[in-house]
C-alpha cells in the first residue's frame, strides 16, 4: 500500500492570515497546502471596501485584495482546497487532521479561521437564513434595491454596514442593543444619512417575522420597558460581533481562553508543539486585516525554523 503523504505545512482557512503565511512559506519552497470551507479571502472577501489596508491609497475592494492574496500565493506554489477540518490532534511527530472525514497528516499546521458572525438566537432567525435574514450586506444588499430593511447592531460593523445598505434600501431600521458605539467618522456618516437610517437604541429583538414564509420584519421590546412593538421590512441583516472559529479544537490539546480564542506564546505557537495561530482567531487579535497579514507573516517564519529544527 502506498504510503500516506504527510505535508510540511498544512494551513486551516484561507483568510488574509493564511494566504499571506502562505506567501512566505511556499516562496521558501515549503510545501504548503490550505484547505478553505466557504470562501478564499475570508471576512475580507465579503467586505464591500477596505478603506485603510496599507498600499492602497485610494482604499481596495475586498474581493479584489482576496483575490491578489490569493493569486500571490499560488504563484509561488500554495495549494488551495476546498474542505472543512474537523479535528486536529498530534501523534508522535505528526499532526493528524479529519477534513470533511479523511485523514489529513502534516509536519506542522497553522490555524487560520478567523471568525463568523454571532447570532441573535430568536425564532425565525435560523429558519430565513438567507430568505430575508442576512449576515453580509456586500454578499447580499442588492437583493433589497428600492425595499425596506432592518439592521441590528450598533458597533462599527452595524453602522457601516447600515450606511452600506442605503445604496440599495429606502429606509433603514438600525436596532442597537443599548446605545451606539461606532467610531466617531461613522456617527458623523450616520449623522449625514439620517434621512434614510432611523436609529432605535435600547431595544432587543424578540422575532423575526415572516408571513407567507416571507419576512416583513422583526418584533422588538424596549428593554427599560418591556414594551413591545412591530418594525415593518423586507429583510433583516444582522452585525452584533464575531465569535472564534474553533469548534472543532473542542477535544483537542490546543488551549483556548475563555472566550473560545486561540492561546499562543510570542512565536504564535499554541499549546501544541508544531501547531501555530494566526490573524482573528488568535487571542489578543485586533481583528485588522493588517494584523491579520502580520500575524500569517510571523508564523510562517517561525514555522520554517520548526521545521528546520525537526531535520
Ligand atoms: C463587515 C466587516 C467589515 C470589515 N472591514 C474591515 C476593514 O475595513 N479593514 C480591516 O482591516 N478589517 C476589516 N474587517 C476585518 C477583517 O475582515 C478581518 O480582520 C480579517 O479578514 C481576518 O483575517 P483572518 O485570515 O484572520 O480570518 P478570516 O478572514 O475570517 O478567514 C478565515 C477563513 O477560515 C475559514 N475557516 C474557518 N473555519 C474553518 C475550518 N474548520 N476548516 C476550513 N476553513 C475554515 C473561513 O471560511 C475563512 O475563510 C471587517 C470585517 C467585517 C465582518
């Protein structure tokens, strides 16, 4: 039987972390090969406009810095895959991954997955998944040309997102939680768009309703007074924060601080010998695309001096 090919460097996600890590390992010739489940590029791939990436002066669609990364990467020889891991373990000196139920074997690993979008855990919120309930306005905004839509979330990603939204909707519902807590360029931006996005804070969503098995929009209460009320729209899209890629560390050995992020000493190894982290899914991360390409640059050069002390 043949033997099975065990990889110097495999990679897990294929955000603005890994492809950049990639770069780096595959121009030293390390053979290095990532497996993606969703999208190449990542969160940055699905953001409409990346106004402050270093380089760009004039600011840079996500799809297209996705796509430069990635083209950069294979350039030099990095393997891109389609497929989700689900386990990771170490056996002697090799690392064992299950992706999409096979066995994967490598000499070193970096974990680069990023995060997804929280959910708001109310009925209907699952069920219209992608039939009215959304998480990325650049992905799907076009589909509400000329309607009416909700947004919940008043961080910077709700507020810029909701002022994304008024290129194709003719009126905007911001739902915050509490109070707003956006940057001040935003606020201003919300300021100047006010004809178009009316904000209601303090209140929680209750429901995502939908009549017909369309959604006509969400029933909210006051959270100081219980008092509940009906915002009519066509769809909802919904930015209330990001939580950490790594449920499939879950019985692993690699530890995670209390919020599910990924712990790592200086040289962004993780409690696994041979297992490095980069970019959103490290704790400590500031969740920057920038950070996120310095992170993928560190690992992959201390993956190689690994590497290079296992010969
Ligand atoms: C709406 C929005 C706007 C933003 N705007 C900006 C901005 O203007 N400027 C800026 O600097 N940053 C911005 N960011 C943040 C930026 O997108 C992230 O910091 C950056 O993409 C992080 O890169 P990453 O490689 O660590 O993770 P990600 O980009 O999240 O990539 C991780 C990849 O791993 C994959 N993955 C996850 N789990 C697995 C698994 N088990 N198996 C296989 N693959 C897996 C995911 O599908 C994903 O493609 C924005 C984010 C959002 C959501």
């Amino acid at each position: 039987m043949a033997e099975q090919t065990i990889h110097d460097v495999v990679m897990i996600g294929a955000g603005p972390a890994a492809l950049t890590a990639a770069i780096y390992t595959t121009r030293e010739e390390i053979e290095t090969v990532l497996y993606e489940k969703a999208i190449v590029g990542g969160l940055a791939a699905t953001t409409d406009w990346i106004d402050n990436y270093p380089g760009y002066a004039q600011g840079v669609a996500g799809l297209q810095l996705a796509d430069e990364l990635r083209e950069q990467a294979e350039r030099f020889g990095a393997k891109i895959e389609f497929g989700t891991v689900e386990k990771i373990e170490r056996s002697g000196g090799t690392i064992k991954l299950l992706v999409d139920g096979g066995e994967v074997l490598a000499r070193s690993v970096l974990i680069a997955t990023g995060s997804d979008h929280r959910k708001l855990g109310v009925p209907g919120e699952e069920e219209y998944f992608a039939k009215g309930v959304h998480y990325c306005a650049t992905c799907d905004g076009a589909f509400y040309k000329e309607k009416r839509l909700i947004v919940v979330g008043g961080g910077n990603s709700g507020v810029q997102e909701a002022l994304f939204l008024t290129r194709f909707a003719t009126h905007i519902d911001l739902l915050v939680r509490s109070e707003l807590r956006a940057s001040e360029v935003l606020l201003r931006k919300l300021e100047e768009a006010k004809d178009k996005i009316t904000v209601h804070t303090n209140v929680l969503v209750d429901e995502i309703v939908a009549e017909n098995d369309i959604v006509v929009g969400a029933k909210i209460r006051n959270k100081h007074t219980d008092e509940q009320s009906m915002v009519h729209a066509d769809g909802v899209f919904i930015f209330i924060g990001l939580i950490p890629n790594t449920w499939f560390l879950a019985d692993s050995d690699i530890a995670l601080d209390d919020q599910g992020f990924i712990k790592a000493n200086t040289d962004l190894e993780t409690s696994m010998p041979g297992v490095f982290v980069a970019g959103d899914v490290r704790e400590g991360a500031t969740m920057q695309i920038a950070a996120a390409v310095g992170d993928g640059a560190t690992a992959a050069l201390k993956m190689r001096q690994y590497l290079e002390s296992k010969e």
